[in-house]
C-alpha cells in the first residue's frame, strides 16, 4: 500500500545465524537499484556493529565481512572502485558502503535470488521454497519433535 520496500538482513558467524533483521524501508525508491542499495547500508550498519561487539569480546577478525547481496548493478558498483553512481539520491547510502568496503570491512558478492535466505524476512514465499530457503538456518520439519533439544528432561 505504501509501495516502500522491505530490507531483510540475516547475520552468520561460523555458520550459525546470530542476527535477523526485517522492516519497511523509510522512503520509497524509485528502483530496486536504489532499495537494495538502501538495505546494503542497513547490513553494513550491523557489520560495522557486530565486529565492534566481537572484537570487545575478544574474537579475532580476520579480514572483511563477507555480505551478499542479489542486485548485480548494487554488487557492482560497490566493490568495483573504478564505477560511477548514476543516480544522486542514492549516493549517501553508496559512499556509506563503499568507505566500509575501502577500508576493509565488508566484502560485497553476489547471490542468486533463487538462493538468498534473506527473501523468507522480505517476501511472501511459498512453503516448498521457505523451507528449502531455511535448511542451515532452522529446522526442516518444525513438527519433527526429535530435533528440539529437551531443557531440564532426563531420561
């Protein structure tokens, strides 16, 4: 109704899911170019925040965060130094994502859309495809007793 885009994030470290982040984008973009480059700077925000966490803790971080991202033109033109924004309104958002890219923060790749786990926050999926989206993430089979852990239960 609004016609404003929805930024789905999900957060991994050593493959486990640690950070989920969905909700309606505060403008409305004339593009997905322009969403997606909206949700980009959004997931640097939580890198950025999350490596500060880890690193007050104590975990060693080697090298960038690795984000993946399904927009070929927002892939481009933020890991790609020599390319040029086309469009100004969005060039906050781009300077903001390429400045963690420079100094090594983030690393920005490409995933196909038929892949990327981030689509069950954002879109309406059809069963068959949110769970083969969420193998690795959750449970298959949300009914399969067997793999819910029993807290305080001794057999």
């Amino acid at each position: 109704m609004t016609r404003r885009s929805h930024s789905g994030v999900l957060g991994f470290v050593n493959s486990a899911p640690i950070v989920s982040y969905s909700k309606k984008q505060n403008t409305v973009e004339a593009s997905t170019y322009g969403a997606e480059l909206v949700a980009l700077r959004i997931c640097r925000d939580i890198v950025v925040a999350l490596r500060l966490k880890l690193r007050s803790i104590g975990v060693p971080l080697d090298g960038p965060t690795t984000v993946l991202c399904d927009n070929n033109g927002v892939v481009k033109n933020t890991s790609i130094p020599t390319s040029t924004l086309a469009k100004k309104h969005n060039s906050i958002n781009y300077h903001i994502v390429r400045e963690a890219a420079a100094a090594g923060i983030l690393r920005v790749g490409k995933e196909q859309t038929e892949t990327n786990k981030a689509d069950v926050l954002t879109k309406i999926l059809d069963y068959k495809r949110k769970t083969r989206l969420l193998t690795g993430v959750c449970f298959e089979n949300f009914r399969d007793k067997e793999r819910f852990v029993q807290v305080g239960r001794e057999d």
